[in-house]
C-alpha cells in the first residue's frame, strides 16, 4: 500500500451507503414489476438498471482506489522531496488510471439518475405543454453530458497524464479541478431546470397545502441533489486534496441522488393495497394521442399524468387497475382546475374470458374514446 491518507471508516461508510442504494434500487425494481409487470416497462425503468450499473462501478473503483492512492498523493509527497520505490510508483499509476475510471462512473450515474427523472415527468406530463419543456430539458441534459465527458476527456491532455507520476504533470492532470468545475455548473443547472418541470402542476392543484407540499417533496428531489453537489465542490475543494476526499463527498453526493429520485416511485410501498396478496399488476393499458390509432402507452400506477374528467370524477394521476380499482398519488377529489387539454384517450379494457383469464388488445376488447376540450383536468 502506498504512502498516503488512510481512514478504515471510509470503507464501512462507502459500503455501507452502496448497500442502501442498491436496495433501494432493487426495491424500485421490484415496485415496478408488481404494479406494471414486465411489459410495462418504461424509459426510466431502463435508466436505473443503468444507474445500479456505474453505481457498482463507482463502489468497486473507489474501493481499490482507497488502497492504491493516485498521483495526487504522490505529488504530495513528491513536493516534500521524498522518493517513492518502484512498487508504490506502480500502484499509484493503477490508482490514478482507476481514478480516472471513476470520472467517467461517477459523471454517468449523476446524468442516469436525470435520466430517470426526465422519463418520469415524461410520462407525468403527456398530453400537455409541460412536455415540451421535458424535451426541452432532455436534450439540454444530454448536450451537458456531452460537455462533461470532453472535459473528463480532454481536460488533461495527453492522455497518459492523467496517470502520470514522475515527473508532476501539475494539478490540472491529479486534481483536475476543471472536472468538478464543469460537472458541478451543468449538475446543478440541469438539476434546476429538472426541478421547475412540476412546479406549474403543482401550483394549480386545489388540494390542502399539507398534501401539496408532501406531494412537492416527492417530485422535487432535484433540490436535495442540488445542495449534495454544491456541497460535495465546497468541501472538496476546502480540505487538502486527496483522492479519499474526493471520492468520499462523491460517495455520498451519489446516494443522495439514488433515495430522492427513487423516493416517488417507491410511494407504493406504504399503501396497504400493495401489499394485498392476490393483486396483480396494471391490467388495462391507458394510451394518449392526438388521435385513434396514434398512441403512446403510459403505465405505471402511482404517477402524475394527464387524466381526464369524463364524468367518473377521476383525478390528475390515477390508473384503471384490474377489476376497475385505481391507485393515484393524487385523491379522486383533488382535480386541478383551469387546465386545458385537447387530446384524444383511447382506452382499451381487458376482459374476462369466462376463464379467469384477461385479455387485451383489439380482439375482444372495449375501447371508448373520450375527447377532452373544455372540460377541467
């Protein structure tokens, strides 16, 4: 092990955390499968098997890192005028090489965890004009990781500097401070952007303001991750520059962001119906469009996504579940008022074939359309 900073309590925290996380994650997956089942998979389903993958990345290239150091401890000891054998030269080079790997996990979890955020509001918002400003955002999102990877990429140039030990290839090339100055500007602006998407929803529900503001607490996760970053860079960049500093507040930025984006999908955990033996998954499928024939399915029980008032009273989120039951975040009395939506729903029904078994699609399936002009959401 090469000369360096230690702290054994590093490792039980950083494991400690990647264990929460990825039960957090499997406990999403496993919400998901119960309420929409396999083929009702959506985008931000397919983002967190993407967060689970670079987050274990992150775990194991941080874990090897705390043993080996990089070259911005050797720098350090270099600057006191102190040699470092051959052995420790070759793990510091390994570790720094790692480091650089970590760059590129870490940055890739942050924009996944986006990802799945932006799929969510997605589907919040179909059918109305909120969804252009997620697209707005989803590309503005994108274009941003794209930043973030050149810089990783090109910030320290030639390449083999970023593992370079003897001689110092300077701070630019071990503590790379222009990585955290880039990743943390685009991380908290699109953070921001994200985090405005359900406020205009938000602000004409009519329901009391206890219920609005948890219901705030669930869709503004982006604040949370926000002040994670922006602490993450302050600290970092206040203590004494070592790679156990860096990937220490980066570990915890990390699991910030996995609880809080994962906190809306996970709200079926604490309904008793979830737990109810016997209950299957989302049996009928609600599909929006501009009109018949072209549609875009939705699932997923528990969201906010544009509902209609077709005279059942059904409020801003809910879902038809098998057997006519529905599940919202939103009660079937808080509808929001003043909305506008001129969309054509196709909703198909399942039904029983007289053998317990339901079927869908348009052999022997009741489909009404529903026209939504006037009418308030």
């Amino acid at each position: 092990m090469p000369i360096g900073e230690h702290k054994p309590s590093f490792l039980h925290e950083s494991w400690s955390l990647f264990a929460i996380g990825t039960i957090i994650l499997f406990a999403r997956f496993g919400v998901r499968i119960k309420t929409v089942g396999w083929r009702g998979m959506q985008g931000d389903d397919y983002f967190s098997v993407g967060v689970l993958i670079f987050y274990a990345m992150d775990a194991f290239t941080v874990h090897y890192i705390y043993f080996l150091g990089t070259n911005v401890e050797a720098s350090a000891i270099l600057a006191t005028g102190a040699t470092i054998s051959e052995k420790n030269l070759e793990e510091y080079i390994r570790g720094s090489k790692l480091q650089l790997a970590a760059w590129y996990s870490y940055t890739a979890l942050i924009w996944t965890l986006k990802g799945t955020m932006l799929c969510f509001f997605s589907r919040m918002t179909i059918g109305t004009w909120h969804n252009l400003f997620v697209k707005g955002v989803s590309i503005a999102s994108g274009l941003s990781f794209i930043a973030v990877f050149l810089t990783i990429t090109f910030g320290c140039f030639p390449t083999h500097k970023n593992w370079q030990v003897e001689p110092d290839p300077g701070l630019k090339c071990t503590f790379k401070l222009q990585n955290f100055l880039v990743t943390t500007i685009l991380n908290v602006l699109t953070d921001a952007a994200i985090l405005a998407i359900p406020m205009p929803l938000l602000w004409k529900l009519q329901v009391p303001m206890k219920k609005k503001l948890v219901i705030a607490l669930l869709l503004s996760s982006g604040l949370f991750v926000i002040s994670a970053a922006i602490i993450r860079i302050v600290l970092t960049l206040s203590a004494n520059p070592s790679a156990l500093t860096i990937n220490g507040w980066g570990v915890r930025e990390t699991i910030v962001g996995i609880i809080t984006v994962n906190i809306p999908i996970l709200r079926p955990l604490f309904t008793r119906a979830f737990w109810t033996w016997g209950r299957s998954p989302i049996s009928s499928s609600l599909r929006t469009g501009t009109g018949v024939g072209k549609s875009t399915d939705i699932s997923g029980p528990y969201e906010l996504t544009p509902s209609i008032n077709d005279g059942s009273n059904r409020a801003l989120g809910s879902k038809p579940r098998e057997h006519g039951s529905q599940e919202s975040i939103i009660g079937k009395d808080d509808l929001m008022n003043g909305v506008m939506v001129h969309t054509t729903y196709d909703i198909s029904h399942e039904q029983d074939d007289g053998n317990d078994n339901w079927h869908g699609g348009r052999r022997g399936a009741t489909k009404a359309v529903v026209h939504a002009g006037p009418n308030n959401v």
